[in-house]
C-alpha cells in the first residue's frame, strides 16, 4: 500500500513568499534541496505499521481500528528498548478544527529516539513550508543527529497547497548497536476545510531488542478488540491495567482509559485567571508540550491546544502546585 500521492520533481525555489523555510533551524529547505523518489515507500515489506490519518482514525498494530476527537498531546507509540537509556516514542497533538468544530486534527508530531529528536508541525497556512526542528540532547541542531540514521523528503511539491501533491517526510530511528529501528512517515496535506494538516504512520519491526510496546498504537501481540489504557503515564485518566473493548462512538472515547489516557500533558488551571487552563508536561519525557514551553530559539513549535468543555478529553484542571517557582508547574515559562 502506498502512503502517498503520485509524486512530482520539486522545484527550484522553495520559499514562495514564505518566511518558514528561511531560517537555518528550520530543516526543511536543507532537506527538499537533496529530496529523493518516494515512490517506493510503501508498507508491504511486513513490518507492524500504525496509520494516524483523517480527523483524526488510528489503525493499530493490533488491526484495531480506533476513532477519536480529542484535542491535546497524546502518546501514539512508545518503544522500551534494551541498551537503550531512553525509549523511544512518538507523540503528536491534535486540535478542533475551527471550521468544523466536530473534527480534529494533527498538526505536530514528536519523534524521540534515545537521545535525539525530531519536531515537526504542519504549515501555518496554506502555501507555505512545513516546519522540521532536529535536536540533540537538549541542544537545537543544524544537521541529523546521531541516533537518526535517515530524514529525507520525497521530491514533491515544496509547499503544502490546497491542490496538488503532498509533502512527505521520512525519518528513521536507528540508535547504534541496539538492533532496533523504527520509522516514522508523514504526510503534510491540506484537509476539507482547506486548513494545513498532517497524517502519519510508525513502522517497526518486532526483535527481541524491543521487551514493551505501548501508546494509542497498542501493540501487535494483543487481540484487535482490546484496548489497553495509559495507566502507566499517571495523568489522572486510567488507573486500571485491563483492557476495554474498542467501541465506534462517544462512550469509548470518553472512557478513563479510552484513547485520551494517553494524553503526555497535564490541564493545568491557570495562575490568576479563573476558568483558563493550560497544558504542562506531567512527567520526565520530552514531549511537545515541554519544547513549545522552552522557547528555544529558532524552533516554531505551538502549545498543544488544550481540551475546552465538551471535547472528550476534557478534564476538570489541577490547580498549581504550591511552592512551584514563580507560582508555575515545571516547565512552563
């Protein structure tokens, strides 16, 4: 199965007017310039591939097929390695779209791999470039980091557009001497309300390197009719390590450990203004959240929009912890 579009060369010049693919941070100029033939990214090489398309659907590795219209942060795949410090894992956050506040979408995707990352967000508008941010350790980097072995574009269009083809971006994660690679495919597209968005999918394949799977993704070795919460993230959803059975509708979404038990961010109630919440990072990974809150220089990244009253996410917010400095959670500025 093809992931994308058929595909065309990409052009000479690339900022159309855009100011987004100026800055040497930004990565996504560097990348296109070198962009490669992607008609061979497909998935029928039988590895386990998680799909996150449309407004948004999420079929699993299971085969689960999973419906869902939060707005936040969520944990999509996290992969505990052995001989790896860290997991690796890919978030990415959704948020209502304004002309169809029934539906949301993905506009950011995280992928942590050890001790690198990468961020990316869907263009700001229409015609421009998508934003692609590369870090290694906390530090904001110019070139592919070391546990990535690849980040390429496939030669398409060098704006997302209303018409055309689609931006493609593949990256891989493959820290050495771990025996475990992971990949992460995103498309950059335009949807119905004529608003920049992003699908993707996250393929892997099973060694005996990889000891856990968890997220939104679920695993391949369990039943396609269970779903299992974000019990261990401890965000005040799930506190139970049974399973649900999946369900098209509200009453799953909206269940403890529905799909929103993956949330990677907190509600927060915001210091001095009553009924305005905010999201913080609830626990030690890095996340979406934490890197927008950080204000590294150069990096375009947004907050995650945060669940109002009747999203199914919505929860009633904690309020700030005493003693925290300046009266704010850890890492918000």
């Amino acid at each position: 199965m093809k992931f994308s579009h058929t595909l065309i060369g990409i052009a000479a010049a690339f900022a159309s007017g855009s100011s987004e693919s100026n800055s040497n941070i930004n990565m996504f100029s560097t990348l296109a310039k070198s962009a490669v033939d992607a008609s061979s990214w497909n998935f029928d090489e039988g590895k386990h591939v998680c799909r996150v398309y449309g407004d948004p659907h999420v079929l699993a590795y299971n085969g689960a097929k999973i419906n869902f219209a939060g707005t936040g942060e969520f944990m999509f795949a996290n992969f505990e390695t052995t001989g790896l410090s860290q997991p690796i894992y890919v978030t990415a956050s959704t948020f209502t779209e304004p002309n169809a506040t029934e539906y949301s979408y993905v506009d950011q995707v995280g992928f942590f791999c050890g001790d690198s990352k990468m961020v990316t967000r869907a263009p700001l508008e229409v015609g421009h470039t998508p934003g692609i941010y590369y870090y290694d350790g906390d530090s904001v980097v110019d070139s592919l980091p070391p546990d990535f072995s690849v980040s390429m574009l496939g030669a398409a269009s060098n704006v997302v557009r209303e018409e055309g083809d689609d931006v493609i971006l593949q990256t891989v994660c493959s820290p050495q001497d771990t025996g475990v690679e992971v990949e992460l495919f995103i498309k950059y597209h335009v949807n119905a309300f004529n608003t920049p968005v992003m699908n993707f999918a996250i393929r892997f394949a099973l060694t005996e390197n990889i000891g856990y799977i968890d997220g939104m993704c679920q695993s391949p070795l369990q039943a396609a009719d269970e779903f299992y919460g974000g019990f261990f993230l401890g965000n005040g959803y799930c506190d139970s390590e049974e399973p649900i059975e999946i369900k098209w509708g509200s009453e799953f979404q909206t269940d403890d450990c529905g799909p929103c038990s993956y949330s990677v961010a907190e509600q927060m109630m915001e210091q001095n203004t009553p009924g305005k919440t905010i999201l913080t990072s609830i626990h030690e990974k890095n996340t979406l959240t934490k890197i927008a809150n950080s204000n590294d220089a150069g990096v375009n990244i947004t907050v995650p929009q945060v669940p109002s009253e009747g999203d199914v996410c919505y929860r009633v917010p904690t309020p700030y912890p005493t003693g925290s400095p300046n009266g704010y959670p850890t890492g918000y500025p």
